[in-house]
C-alpha cells in the first residue's frame, strides 16, 4: 500500500533525525572529552580573569590608603616614617602611585636643600615610559629646576624645547618650560630671547600672579613692554564684552518690531 504525501514526509523527518542522532552519537563519543576539557578550561579562564580583576580592585585601594598614610606623616612631620612608605609605594609595579610617591620624595628632599637627590628621584620619573606624557613632562620640568644651578644653560634650553614647540595641544607646563629657557638664554647673554620669551609668559591667561608678575618685570627689564601689551589684550576683551550686549539688546528690539 502506497503512503501517503503525510505519512512519507514524516518518515523522511524520523530518518533524518535518526542520522542526526547518530551523528552526535559519534561525535560525542570521538570528542566528547575534548569538548567538556574545553567547556571546562573556558570556565576556568574566565573564572580566573574575575579574580584577577578582583584582587587588581584590592590592590589599587590598599596602595591608595598607603599612599595616603604616607602623605599623613609627611603633614605629621613624620619624615623618616613618610619617606620609609613612600619607598615601599614607588618600589611597586603600578606606574601611578610609583611615579606620586617618588615626586613627594623629591619634594622632601627639596625642602632639605638636597637638589641632587631632589632631582635624581624626578628623573626616575620623566624616563618612566609607563606613565602619561603628561606627567613626565612635569617631572622633566621640576628635575631642570632643581639642576638649574648645576647644569649648563645649553641643555636647559635643549630639554625644554620639545615643551615649548608643542602645539595642538600646547604642552600643560610651557609657561614652567618658558621661565627656565628665558632663565637660560639670560645666562648666555641672549637677552633679545630671553626678553621675548618672558612677554609671552606674561601674556598667558590662567597663570599664577606671581609668574605673571615676575615675567611682567624681567620683559620690561630687558626692554619687552609686556604691560602695554597686556592692556591692549585687556580693552579687547572688555570691547568685546560690552558689544555683546549691545548686540543682544538689538537683536531684541528688532523682534519687538
């Protein structure tokens, strides 16, 4: 008796299932190992991975309270214990709190008069390539300033001249990079550049009142009128401010019309 176009297609789907069975069947039994090994070590892996990031979470905030109860008994007056924790911080392998506890170290050792070992520890700093640009640049800047006495004008003006031709952005520290190569140039009776340098600091928004001060006055002494040049920035902008609500005021009154 011939099947029926149902009763054909369902025995076609039972075959096929049948051999999809046998299929797994023998695959399992060839792999099946293999496959539980892999399923496991994936686990394993991942289960790994949460942990580590765990134990990094911990570690960051165990170095964060070191960090802190070292910098308390900098405020203490605690020198020998501050300088003896902040050892331990920058004897780590996390580039952040290392570079941090060397500059405080640094900065100890300034406050002492010792510029070598002042400088010797920033240094650890700039060359540091595991840290941001950013913060090795400060640490080059603070290391010059410490060595300023000891090292000739010419390598003063050669560190810092990366600082001062960035652009786009312009380096965070030019205003520090320009003083110490204006500093330089002064030394080697290069007073027109010394002179130009200087004006431009004094012109910089955002600094602090006494470089602004300082900048002011040795541009004027060494015949750059920064104050004048400073006036003429100043009656600009306020120029420019009181056009703005002038212009506001007659935008509006044309839309009362």
């Amino acid at each position: 008796m011939a099947l029926s176009p149902t009763n054909n297609a369902a025995l076609l789907q039972e075959v096929d299932e049948a051999v999809r069975r046998d299929r797994l069947d023998s695959i399992w039994k060839s792999y099946g190992r293999l496959i539980v090994a892999a399923v496991v070590a994936a686990l394993l892996a991942f289960g790994g991975y949460l942990f580590w990031q765990h134990r990094q979470n911990e570690a960051r905030g165990e170095r964060a309270e070191a960090l802190v109860a070292a910098l308390d008994k900098v405020d203490a007056n605690q020198p020998r214990t501050a300088t003896a924790e902040l050892e331990k911080i920058a004897a780590g392998d996390d580039a952040a709190y290392r570079s941090i506890a060397l500059i405080q170290q640094a900065n100890m050792q300034a406050e002492k008069g010792d510029m070598k070992a002042a400088a010797a520890l920033v240094a650890k700093v700039a060359a540091d390539q595991d840290i941001d640009p950013a913060l090795r640049n400060m640490a080059l800047v603070r290391q010059t300033a410490f060595e300023l006495g000891t090292i000739k004008p010419e390598t003063v003006i050669a560190r810092m001249k990366p600082l001062l031709d960035a652009k786009d952005p312009a380096s965070p520290w030019f205003a520090s990079a320009a003083e110490l190569t204006a500093i330089a140039h002064y030394k080697l009776g290069q007073f027109d550049q010394a002179g130009a340098l200087y004006g431009r600091i004094a012109k910089l928004p955002d600094i602090p009142k006494s470089l602004q001060s300082r900048s002011v006055q040795m541009a004027g002494m060494l015949g750059v009128d920064a104050v004048e040049d400073r006036a003429d920035d100043s009656a600009a902008k306020d120029q420019k401010g009181e056009a703005a609500p002038q212009a506001a005021a007659a935008a509006q009154s044309q839309e009362a019309q």
